[in-house]
C-alpha cells in the first residue's frame, strides 16, 4: 500500500518542519444508526406539462408512503457508518489545509486554469488530503472519485516550485493526525492522490464526488467556500459531508457578515437525517431541519455571490411573483446548502447561463444535507437530481431547493417566470 501510495516513512526523512500555522482542530467522529435506503425519488414534471400544487403535495406525501413501506422490506439494508467517519476525517483535514493556505496567501499559490478559473494550491491539497484518506481509511474495496482537479498542470516543467509547496503543505497537514503521522506523501504520490479523481462516475458501483474548494472565487477573496464530499451508491446519492471553515456556527439570517465563532461540519447519511457541528475537536453534532416557513412573504432567498454563476434578474423576477420583501442572501459555495439546511433561509436558486453544464460534484453534497434536512431540491421544472449519468448533471433550465410547503409556490413562479423570460428573448 505505501509503495503503491508513493509513502516513505517519517524516520528515513527526519524531523518535519511546520509552514504555516493550523487553526482548526480535528474534529470527533461520530457513529450514528444504521439508515433506510429510500428509492429514488421523482416529484414533479416537466415545463411542457406544469403540475399543479395541488398534485405537487399529492405527489410528495405518496414518496413519504413509499419510503415508510420500505422499511418492512426484509433485504439488508447499506450501511455507511465508515464511510462517514473517514469522509468527515478527510474533509476535516482538507479544511485546515485550506485555512493554512487562506491564512497566508501568496502569488505564487494562485495559478489560472484552461477556462480561467483561478486555483490555488489549496485546491490541489485539498483533493490530494481527500483522496490519500478515502483510500487509507476504506482500502477494502475498488475506489473510485470524481473530482474537479487533475494532476496535469502540476506535472510541468513550470509547476515543480507549486509542486513542492502542495506536497509539504499536505504532509504537514497529514502529520497532525495520529493515524497519518508516520508516513509521506512523494511529490509522485501527491500526483497520483489527485488523479485518483479522474473517474467519470455513473448508475453502478460507489463514487465518491469531490469538489476540493466549492467556491474558489470566495476562498481568495476570503469568504465562504466549502469542501464538498458525497458518495454515490448505485447512481445515488447516499452520504454528504460538508466543512465550511469561515461559515459561522450561529445563523446568517440578518447578517452576511462573518461574527462570531465560524467553522461549521455538515454531515448526511440517507434516512438518518442532517447534522452539523463544530469543526472544533470534540465537537458533537446538532439534528438541523430547514425553515418551517410557509408564506413566501416571509421566505428569504440564497443566491450565488458571483453574478457570472447566476441569472439574478430571473431570481429577482420570481421573488417579486412570490411578494418576497427581504434582500437576496449572497454567498459563495455550497455553504448555501448548509445555511439553508440548518434554517437560516427558506429558498436557494440557481440558474446559470445558457450553455453551462452543471457538475455533479457542484451539489451531490449540499442536495443530500439539505433533503436530510427536510428539505426538497430540483431542477427548475420539479424534477429531482439525477447523478448517474456521470460527471455531468443534466437537467431543466437551473436548481431550486426549499422546503415542501414552499415548493408548490415556488415552481409555480419558477415556472412563470422562465416563460416570460424566453417570451421576451423571442421578441429580441
């Protein structure tokens, strides 16, 4: 396995030096009931064919019925209490690695991709922690990650200096957990770790899905940004953690600004509900459940901070439908999902602009948090996500997700809304 891995042992190597400083502490990692396996859920319809609210919470409470009917059904039931633990100590790494790095940017630690994203050596690191941890903690069995980054960059002539300071940052990372401290990760290894996310997915097997830094735009300006995990059982979404280290652990709701204590671990296993905690060490999780709220005058929105992620027109058009009267809440990441799961909000949309194909690895976390949590999430014309289909998620127009007495409302307005906008580009 070390040769495999690209490990050599700390004693041939001597006394590791500490680059930067590591503020978060590793968490506790909790075990928690065996879970239910419901089937793949499919609410609503397409925009061709509207579906009326009325049939929407018609369709919603027989997927109730049918979930509560599977729990007689005799055939085992998947567990996924390991790999919970090893995905929470994974991102949990990940996340002090990134603070490090955000703590202490320089220049050099920011390159620009093909499509002109930045990404910085957090985003490398971060994949390289996930991945290197994923494959030590569950090396049972096949491992399969798809993932946002790959080594191909970093394998150039230009890259060794950023190579360098990726592979020290992540052993210095691995060297504060106990079951790491003993090993080094080769700048070879470290290639390797971050191409074990090339897998494209699909409906057989287990994949887990990475976004090593959701938010990278966030990360640099040194706002919210998330590391996002999930695991795909059978083209399914079964499990989801979610660190988001400048989050802060009380809620948003009247302020977008960072107050107080900040660092926040979301965690889901399907049929076992939504959790978050602290990302401090011994910290316990807390059961989160989305905003119970059912006028949409009192509903407030999350929205991409980015513009380019989002049509805020279109957003702004459906709040006015619904009599919204609070401002959009605009945060990068999936740290919206979290922010919605746990209630600080009632309504999360996004819709990007024509021609954009969303990742799976954009949401798989953040859908299973926020559906842990009571929540509903689809595409714009009430379909649930599908993630089987590889590396990409096709779906109708965007993504809205809420709660279920909101739901009917808001596809009604989604839907109105989408209508009038592609009306009005006809006439152009």
């Amino acid at each position: 396995m070390a040769a495999r891995l690209g490990l050599t042992t700390v004693s041939s190597l001597g006394p590791r030096k500490a680059l930067l400083p590591l503020p978060v502490r590793l968490r506790s990692l909790l075990s928690v009931p065996a879970p239910r396996y419901p089937s793949h859920r499919h609410f609503y319809t397409s925009l061709s064919s509207p579906i009326s609210p009325l049939q929407l919470v018609k369709n919603l409470s027989q997927s109730q019925v049918a979930m509560s009917a599977s729990g007689s059904d005799p055939s085992p039931i998947p567990t996924y209490e390991k790999e919970l633990a090893a995905a929470k100590k994974a991102a949990s790494l990940a996340a002090r690695l990134c603070q490090s790095v955000q703590a202490e940017i320089f220049q050099s630690d920011v390159q620009s991709k093909a499509d002109k994203s930045p990404v910085t050596v957090a985003d490398y690191g971060s994949q390289a922690i996930v991945s290197f941890v994923l494959d030590m903690e569950l090396s049972s069995g096949p491992f399969s990650m798809v993932a946002e980054e790959d080594s191909e960059d970093l394998r150039k002539d230009s890259s060794k200096e950023i190579l360098s300071r990726i592979t020290d940052l992540v052993n210095d990372t691995l060297s504060t957990d106990p079951s790491f401290c003993n090993v080094i990760l080769s700048e070879e290894g470290i290639l390797s770790a971050i191409d074990k996310g090339t897998s494209e997915g699909g409906s057989s097997g287990r994949h887990w899905v990475l976004d090593p830094i959701d938010g990278t735009k966030g990360f640099l300006r040194g706002d919210q940004y998330a590391i996002a995990l999930a695991l795909l059982d059978e083209g399914k979404v079964v499990l989801g953690v979610l660190a988001c280290p400048n989050l802060p652990l009380a809620s948003i709701q009247h302020t977008t600004q960072n107050v107080g204590e900040s660092g926040c671990l979301f965690s889901a296993i399907v049929g076992n509900g939504a959790w978050m905690q602290s990302l401090d060490e011994g910290s316990s999780p807390t059961k989160i459940q989305v905003t119970s709220t059912a006028d949409p005058v009192d509903a407030s929105f999350f929205e991409s901070f980015e513009a380019a992620h989002s049509l805020h027109d279109l957003t702004s058009n459906i709040a006015k439908k619904l009599g919204v009267k609070a401002p959009p809440v605009r945060i990068d990441s999936q740290a919206k999902y979290g922010a919605l799961a746990r209630g600080d909000g009632a309504i999360y949309l996004r819709f990007p602009h024509k021609g954009y194909r969303e990742k799976i690895w954009d949401h798989a976390a953040g859908y299973i948090v926020v559906t842990e949590a009571g929540g509903v999430v689809t595409d714009a014309a009430g379909n649930d996500l599908d993630f089987s289909k590889g590396r990409y998620l096709d779906l109708d127009t965007g993504i809205m997700a809420t709660n279920k007495k909101l739901m009917p409302s808001l596809l009604v307005a989604v839907q109105e809304s989408i209508k009038e906008q592609q009306q009005s580009a006809s006439l152009l």
